[in-house]
C-alpha cells in the first residue's frame, strides 16, 4: 500500500486482467477493511478471465478473488464485535437477507445471491472492504493464531464440498468414487477419508493427475477413464459404488455415474457444466430401478462455511498439501495459466 494506493488485479473483459495501483477503499458504517493475507486462484477466476463476465467492462473493471482472509485493518461505525488486528476468513456469497431462502439459512440459493470478486471487488487485492450486509450477516468470521491464512482461505472452496459431503449422507464403510482428480475432486476424497470411507476412488482423463493422488495419500485408489467400468466392478465386487461424486465439468462423468453407482446408491452432481453443454442424455430408469438419489450441489451456506474452518482448525481434515505454488500478484497471469492447463492445484497469490 502506497497513502491512500493499493496494487490489485481487476478484469476489464475478456482476457484482459491487468494488475495496476487501485485506490485503497473508503469504508462506511458497518463495514470492515481488511488487509488480505490469504488468497487462492478458482476455477471460477480463469472462466472469467477466459469468457468475461456480464458487466465487467473497460468502463467498469473488477477486482477478481473469492477465496481469502486476512486482518481487520480498519473498522467502521457500528461495527462492535471486530477489532483492529483481528484474524479473519471471510465467507464470499450473500443474500438479499429477507427471503424464505436467506432466513432459512440458504443465503447461497438466494435468487439475489450476490459475491465477493464475482459481483462486487475481491480478493485479488492489498485490501478488500467487506460490506456491511456481510458484517452484518456473520460473513466474517474471526479465525485461531494456529489456523494460516492460507488454510482459512482455502476453506471457501473446501466448505463447497462439504456442502456435497452432506448431501451425499457418505456413511463409514461406504465406497465413494470421483470423477475428476483435481484440487476440488482431492478435497471430495479428504471429506471422504474424514468420513470413514472404506475405499476411496479417484478417476481423471490425466495420468499426471492421478499420480499426484497417489503421491498425496497412498490409500486413495486410482482408476484411468478406459477401465473405469470394469475396474470399479472388480473393487467393488460388482454392486457398484455407494457415493458417486462428478467433480469435473463433463457430461460424460454424469453418464457413467448412473451406471456406477450401487443400488440405493447416491450420485451428487457437483461440476457444473457449460451452457452449451448442459442438456445431456441420461437413463434415467438407471435412477428408476436402483432407487439412487440424485443430487446437485452449489456453493455452500453460511453454517456450512463456518463448520467447514472448524474442521480444519481442529485439524480434522488438512488441505495443505493442496497447496502446489505461491505466486506473486505482479505475476498472477501465470498462476491462471498454470490452474487452466492443470499444471497447478491450489496456487496461492501473494502480496510482496
């Protein structure tokens, strides 16, 4: 920071993000400054940088970055709990606060869901200002001395998965699969193994991706996508698996997860697919005559964000070896290259 400058990344439309001096964000009543210690390139980033986003203009740039934590740096009126100094991780997503949605906890499935470096500036930046409706709403939350602030970061995306977690209903014992081997499909079997999933099973089209798994933790088995089918009736001894996970944005995956699952068996569709690509055929008396349970899943709500930084404070599930470079924010161009052509898992952005 430089008086009242800051360095920061904004895009200002397609394929252009350009990192520059930004002006250090005045705050109001009710709202927090925070200077950003934690910051994690998405998946989401590197679709907007690629496509654009609706609004972001050379008019109107904006500050990308929705997975972080930091320090309390500067408080505004009637703001009471937070101190100057003060850890915190801070969770992205609000509502309009007054729907059945928001007062039932759902804040991530408000139709006026708005989120930090998605709609309004992120974390991409020395200091982010977090408004009050997200004070307000108990978005800040303050995080441990024991808890990094990279980890408390990485809980954003982590708690995503834990939303998955909860729907999948995973039991000890079960067998779970997922398609899709990268950072998220990674966090879906460390949930798994925190659960007592007796066998753990990671698919991806890459081999080097699968090698990392293995290299992660030796009790994650790994199956390439040309014997998917017929390794997964060997493991399983041909009843199939009880959870199947689609953690990759293919329409393939959420083919094949009907036919691999068990019987009473649960699918989730978490991976999100491209709008040109989401209208797929499926069998459905697959669902039908196996009785399976499917499921889709999106972001996560308030209380799973909170339960998600408990679990890795306590250090009932760690995601630090996810951690595969730390970039500079002068250089954050290469840590979306690296995460665009699964060169990286989780690249952390730094602020020198």
């Amino acid at each position: 920071m430089n008086g009242n400058k800051m360095r920061a990344a904004a895009l200002y439309g397609k394929r252009d993000l350009r990192v520059a001096e930004a002006d250090l964000p005045s705050i109001n009543a009710g709202e927090i400054l925070v200077q950003v210690k934690g910051a994690f390139v998405c998946g989401t980033d590197v679709r907007m940088f690629h496509n654009g986003y609706d609004g972001v203009s050379e008019a109107a740039p904006l500050i990308l970055g929705h997975e972080g934590s930091g320090v309390v740096a500067r408080i505004g009126r009637h703001v009471e709990y937070f101190k100057e100094g003060m850890r915190v991780a801070v969770a992205p997503n609000i509502g309009c606060g007054i729907c059945d949605f928001c007062v039932s906890g759902n804040t991530h499935l408000c139709s006026q869901y708005k989120a930090l470096g998605i709609h309004m500036p992120g974390f991409f930046a020395e200091y982010i200002k977090i408004p009050a409706g997200f004070v307000r709403q108990g978005n800040v939350v303050e995080i441990p001395d024991t808890l990094s602030f990279e980890e408390a970061a990485l809980a954003e995306p982590l708690a995503c998965v834990f939303n998955a977690f909860e729907k999948s209903k995973l039991r000890p014992g079960e067998t779970v699969l997922i398609i899709g081997a990268g950072p998220i499909g990674l966090m879906h079997a460390k949930m798994a193994q925190t659960a007592g999933a007796e066998k753990i099973i990671l698919n991806d089209l890459s081999r080097e991706r699968l090698d990392l798994c293995r290299q992660l933790d030796s009790t994650f088995i790994t199956v390439e996508s040309d014997t998917l089918k017929e390794d997964i009736d060997s493991l399983t001894e041909g009843r199939g698996v009880d959870v199947c996970i689609t953690a990759c944005p293919a329409p393939q995956a959420q083919q094949v997860a009907l036919e691999l699952a068990a019987i009473n068996g649960r699918v989730i569709f978490f991976g999100g697919l491209p709008p040109d690509k989401a209208h797929v055929s499926l069998n459905t008396n697959l669902i039908h005559y196996k009785q399976l349970e499917v499921t889709g899943t999106t972001r996560q709500s308030l209380s799973q964000y909170r339960r998600t930084l408990r679990l890795v404070a306590c250090g009932r599930i760690s995601i630090k070896d996810l951690i595969s470079s730390r970039t500079a924010l002068e250089e954050i161009q290469s840590a979306l290259d690296n995460i665009s052509q699964a060169r990286s898992l989780k690249s952390a952005i730094y602020f020198e």
